[in-house]
C-alpha cells in the first residue's frame, strides 16, 4: 500500500511515525546491542505519547493494540478498556454505524482529502473530529494502521453557526431577508398559484424610543410567534427588515390567502386580549399570482408591499393614538395619577385662565398639557420613579429625561405635536436652573411658566412617597419664596389669585 504525503495536514507527524515504524523494525534487529534497542523504543514512546492528537495503533480487523494519553483524553477511554476491541464499537455512534467502513481504506489514497466525521466518547456526548489514516507497513506489508484524531467541534460549531446567521434571523429565529429572497427566485422557475403577505408592526418606533429596545425586541419575537402559529407547515415566514416580515404562501389560491390573514388577525387579537403595555398592531397586506397581472415574484412581492402600506397609511394616526393611551393607562397605576391630580390640574388651570383671561388657544394648549405632561415617564423605571429618600445623580438623570422623551412621544401624533415643545419645556425654570434646556424668564413659554405653578403647588399639597402633605398655606408661603427663581413673579400673584377663585 502507497503511503502518501499528508504533511499539509498533520505537519511534521508523518517524519515522526517515518521514524517510529523505523525504530520499531530496528529494536528488533538482532544486531543492535541491548542498549540501543531500549533507546529507539523510548525515543518511539516518546514521539507517540507526546504527540498533541490522539492516536490509535491498531490491527487491519480495527482491534485497538495501542492508543496515546491525547486519545483517551479526546474519547474519555483507557488503553486498559478498548485493547484488543473493536474501537468503532465504542466511538462511532450508534445511527452512524452503518456508514463505517470495515477498513478506511478512502484514508490511504494517494489524493484523499481529510474526513471529518461525528464520534461519540464515553460519556455519551458527541464530538466532531477530522481522522486521518496512516499505514504501518513493516517488511513491505501492511500489518496495521494509525488513526489520527484531531477535535474539531468548536470549528464545526463556529461554520454551523455561520451558516446558521446566513440563513435565519438571530432574534426571532425565522427565516431572514436573503434566504426568503432565494425562494421567491425559486418560485420564479415553476409559477405555480403562490401568495405572499407583507407584514408590518405599527409604532414599533415609539415603542423602542419609549419603552426601549428591550420591549421592541419582545414585541418581534411574539409577532413571530403569531405568524408561525397561523400558517401552515409549507409555508415560508422571514423577518425581511426591522419590523417587516413576509410569507410566501407555495400553492395558495386567494380564499386560502385570506383565510390565513384571517388567522393572524384572530391571533393578534388573542394575544392583546391577554397582552400588557403596549399593544400590537399589525399592518397586513397579500397578493397571489391568480388575481394579480405580476408576471413574476419579485413584482407579486412589490404589490403584496405596496397593499400593507396603504393600511399602514390609514392606520397611522388609530395607532399611534392607540399606543398613547395605553401608555396612559399604564400610568393611572401610579399613585399621582390616581390620586386625582390631572383633574385638580385641570381645575386650577381653569380658574388661572379665568383670573387672566386667557385665550382659548392657550387654555387648549394648558388642559392638553396638564394630561399628558407627564407622558415621558412611562419610560422611567418604578424604583426610581417612587425611591423614597434621595436620589443619586444617574437616577436624577433618569428622571430628568421624561420631559425629552415626553415631547418624542407627542411628536409622533399629530394630535400632540402643538404640545410637544411644551412638555420638553414644562419643567424649565424662571432663573434658568430648570432643565433640559435651562432656558429662563419669558424665553420660556407662557404655557410652561403657568404649568410650572400648578403642578409645584398640587405637588405640594399631595401625598408623595418621599415626603408628607402640605398644608394650604405652606405651599403657597413656598410659592412666594421661589418668585423670581423658579416662578414667573407676575404670574405667582394671578395663581394666588385664582387659588382663592370661586368655581
């Protein structure tokens, strides 16, 4: 049997079992004094005991007759338990069995190329290994073989993983864009009926900026959820994009396509019926090859997209508006929402119009802001939003980015955008040391500088988790000591004035 050249994988191993075969067929040669035969076996046990890869020497009926300490470190087996056995029937899983040839004799070509396969040890858990087969020829005749194992999981782990990422998408664990891409290319060749539904989820913006990135996440893999659950098992599903998902429906005539989106909007609502903060929304839109004049997949798919897009359209505000007020209802949970203070806000705005004869714009402007002011807070977390005690600086920064988010928020309706300047302004003060802007005096707007007393003095006179009541005339000593700071001077005699007002 030829032996060949397998330097480029294993190095200069083969030199070294050149060597030991040479070594073993001198130490017994009678010609060499004791001394010299002990020395070539101890050089030979050395290179075959040192070598980092696990070797097995065995027979040409694949009986162990040797293995090295790498191999019983590899497969978990002592020489003591595998000499003289079969090693197939220790390291070759079961389902694999039938595959094993009784000799490798693919591994002692000229032109082989390295075999990798999965081998199990002895605890049970399987391993990827490259093996590589090395004939022991002694007097020009192949008396055995050695089997060179190298572990190569992590490696094989890694390209499954690749592969894996080229294929699916890492967080929803459904197809993604280029392999969804690749099978509508398939679809082209044999145009047979095929659907495609474009999927969308409304708001998910405000939601990532809102509730963060965390809640956006959670909403993907429940939309991937409910998509999976509502088509059938032929049917292809992939995140294409952010927030967009499609489905190729192979086979699907139009009652079919529209008995699934049936589907998915009864699952959507099943799952907002038991959902929290926020809800989903989905914008859906189909094609199919039998109602449509596309005359190939990529323009099914266009006008599969272009028909979610005119429901986006027309759902834009519902949804918006949808996400707001459940971002309120969220917030009625908190105590200074349910203790009545947008109401006692709303009330002592209206005797501070009457007082200054206000316009209806302004006032407009006033009970808007007294409801949704503090919108932003939804993004901040309860253990700093009710801590009793002081707050340190990074949860006095969180608190402080509610107005910031606040006036995102409203600026994603068109309902909230004439106050969305003025819950990012709305806790600026007189002097300047308000905040986010630090803006001061009348450059401050009017709107902000009324609110900034009716919110301070219900403040006040409220119960709060880290401090106890004040009376009437408490707040309003404490409103007279900030004129000029944090109050507009002017306008702290008209509030004294309205809180005396009768209703």
């Amino acid at each position: 049997m030829k032996l060949f050249n397998i330097q480029h994988y294993f190095g200069n191993f083969l030199n070294c079992l050149q060597k030991g075969t040479t070594i073993l067929r001198k130490s017994n040669n009678n010609n060499l004094s004791l001394i010299e035969q002990l020395s070539l076996k101890t050089n030979y046990k050395q290179l075959f005991e040192n070598y980092p890869e696990g070797i097995a020497m065995l027979d040409n009926a694949n009986q162990v007759v040797n293995v090295n300490g790498k191999f019983e470190q590899l497969f978990g087996y002592s020489l003591k338990e595998i000499k003289g056995l079969n090693l197939n029937d220790f390291i070759v899983p079961d389902l694999l069995y039938d595959e094993v040839s009784p000799l490798p004799y693919s591994f002692l070509t000229e032109n082989a190329p390295q075999n990798e396969y999965i081998r199990k040890r002895k605890d049970g858990n399987l391993i990827y290994v490259s093996v590589l087969a090395f004939p022991i020829v002694i007097n020009n005749k192949q008396t055995g073989y050695y089997s060179i194992y190298r572990d190569i999981t992590d490696r094989k782990r890694i390209e499954e993983k690749l592969i894996h990422l080229g294929i699916y998408d890492s967080l929803t664990g459904l197809y993604n864009r280029t392999f969804f891409k690749e099978q509508m290319r398939n679809y082209d060749l044999r145009m047979a009926e095929t659907g495609i539904i474009i999927c969308d989820i409304n708001g998910l913006k405000i939601i990532n900026d809102s509730l963060g990135h965390q809640v956006g996440d959670t909403l993907l893999i429940n939309v991937a959820h409910i998509l999976t659950t509502s088509l059938r098992s032929t049917d292809i599903v992939a995140r294409i994009g952010g927030d967009e998902f499609a489905i190729l429906l192979p086979y699907a005539r139009k009652e079919e396509v529209e008995i699934i989106n049936q589907r998915i909007q009864k699952n959507l609502c099943k799952y907002n019926e038991n959902a929290l903060t926020p809800p989903l929304s989905l914008s859906l839109g189909w094609a199919v090859t039998q109602d449509t004049i596309s005359t190939s997949m990529e323009e099914l798919f266009k006008e599969a997209d272009n028909n979610m897009y005119r429901e986006k359209i027309s759902n834009k505000h519902k949804t918006r508006k949808t996400i707001i007020a459940s971002f309120m209802s969220s917030l009625e949970t908190k105590d200074f929402i349910t203790d009545g203070h947008i109401e006692r806000l709303k009330n002592l705005i209206q005797n501070v119009g009457k007082v200054m004869n206000l316009p209806e714009a302004v006032m407009t402007k006033l009970y808007l802001l007294a409801q949704y002011h503090d919108i932003g807070k939804i993004g901040i977390s309860d253990t700093v939003l009710f801590k009793k005690g002081f707050l340190n600086m990074r949860e006095i920064k969180e608190i402080q980015w509610h107005s910031e988010l606040g006036s995102r928020i409203a600026h994603s309706t068109s309902e909230f955008i004439p106050i969305e300047d003025l819950i990012l302004k709305h806790h600026e003060k007189w002097d300047g040391s308000g905040y986010p802007l630090g803006l001061s005096g009348e450059t401050i707007p009017l709107e902000c500088r009324i609110f900034a007393l009716v919110d301070a003095y219900d403040a006040m006179i409220s119960k709060r988790p880290y401090r106890k009541t004040w009376s009437k005339t408490k707040a309003i000593t404490e409103i007279k000591n900030c004129a000029g700071t944090h109050f507009d001077p002017y306008l702290v005699e008209n509030f004294i004035k309205a809180l005396n007002y009768p209703s």
